[in-house]
C-alpha cells in the first residue's frame, strides 16, 4: 500500500510540529538512504527526553514517510492532545493490563498495510544519569519477530538540550543542534518468528539496543558503558534519574 499523510496528519506534521522544531533547534541527519522507499517497516530509537519523539518524526515526516507511534492511552483521554493523537493515526497503549497487547497487533496490522511504526524499546525516558540508552523491554522484537519487516536503528542525540530528561521546561533562545542518526536494516532473521521463545526475544531485545546504541556513540564521539538496567542499578521511580551501582564482577 502506498504510504500517505491524511489532510489532518499533514498539516498537524508540516504546519505545526515542524515549524515549532525549526524553532528552537537545527536538525542534523545522517543515513536517510537506509530508510525503505516502500513498504512497512519498523524504526527503533533512544528515548532521552519528550521531544525527541517529535524529532524522530520531523526526521521521517522530512523524507515523505508517515509515521505512527505507540503511545499511553492515558494521552487520549488528554483535551486537544486526544483529539490530536487520535485524528492522526496514532495507536493507545494499555500499559499493565490485559489489553497491553491490543497496540502490538495493531501495529502489526499497520506494518502489513505498509505503514511506518516508530518504537522507542526502551519503554519509558531513559534513566540513565550519563544519558546513554538503557536495556530495552521486548515490545519491538516481538513486533519484529512477529513481522519480518525491516528493522531500522535510529540515533539521536541533541534534543535534551532543549527539553531535559523529565522537565517541562522548554529552553528557548538560541537554536540547539540536534542530531540524528539512522542506520542500515538489521538482519534479525537468526531469531525466527516465534514470539514465545524468550531467550530468542530477550537476544533480539539485546541486539536491537546495541544497534541504537552504536549510532549515539557515534553521535556522541565517545564509547557507552554497559547499559542501564534497571532489573540491577534499580528503578528510580516515575520521573526520576537513576544511580549507577557498580559493575558486576564477571
């Protein structure tokens, strides 16, 4: 199916978001060649801050591709964002309930159709206090595994800049550089399809994390230590950044 942007979804992406990003930063992205000309696939980013799921989208809206994104069914019950979310195809996620499952296979539906569905495995806005990405959750590789579309890494790095890891505080002023880098398709065939072997899912998990990983580390210009994980360093709580323990002794 060929990809299209509603009326709504056009003038919500290139009359509203694009103009206010151009607003307060310069974007910066390498890689665009990587993104399949047709067909759905699946992008996979770092989650550092609220806005850069908008630049991931700026990223793709750029290059004529339509985008949909996973996000809180809490949003849709949000006036004016609701509406908005809603009118753009975007797809509520249940968290914690039975229906947690229900945007999976919808976006799984998209893919076939041809459309282009942006997860960001981490889950939630990154915890790390060194800003590096951390141990993703298995959504995107049960949705990749499940759909045998393309996988394609995305970096990013720059937009915190602007709008901090859990602030709501917008830094306006002089433009901010944001920089984004996508990478080639991963080869994620070696796990199969089976969305119930969980080692299967949790290596693709791991290999899907190192792949973000990589791309900000060049955006970065510096090597990442092991990622967060908050299974060991621990769970800060609901809008709070993390403590690293120690490493593990091996």
């Amino acid at each position: 199916m060929t990809r299209k942007f509603t009326p709504f979804y056009r003038f919500a992406a290139r009359g509203v978001l694009i103009p206010f990003l151009k607003l307060v930063s310069r974007q910066h992205v390498e890689g665009l060649e990587n993104l399949p000309k047709d067909g759905g696939f699946i992008v996979v980013a770092n989650h550092l801050t609220d806005l850069d799921s908008l630049t991931a989208m700026r990223t793709l809206v750029d290059a004529d591709i339509p985008v949909y994104s996973l996000a809180k069914a809490s949003l849709f019950k949000v006036p004016v964002v609701g509406q908005v979310l809603a009118a753009g195809g975007q797809i509520p996620v249940q968290r914690g309930t039975a229906h947690a499952t229900d945007a999976l296979a919808e976006a799984a539906k998209r893919l076939q159709e041809g459309s282009c569905i942006i997860i960001f495995p981490e889950g939630t806005l990154s915890r790390d206090p060194l800003k590096w990405p951390m141990v993703g959750k298995t959504g995107a590789a049960r949705l990749a595994m499940q759909s045998g579309v393309p996988v394609i890494p995305m970096g990013q790095w720059g937009a915190h800049f602007i709008l901090d890891t859990y602030s709501h505080h917008l830094k306006v002023g002089k433009r901010k550089d944001v920089r984004v880098k996508i990478g080639p398709a991963l080869d994620l065939s070696q796990y199969g399809s089976d969305i119930e072997d969980r080692q299967k899912v949790r290596e693709c998990t791991a290999e899907i994390m190192s792949a973000i990983t990589r791309l900000v580390e060049d955006l970065r210009g510096e090597k990442a230590p092991r990622p967060y994980d908050m299974h060991y360093d621990g769970d800060p709580g609901k809008g709070k950044i993390g403590v690293r323990k120690p490493d593990p002794q091996n």
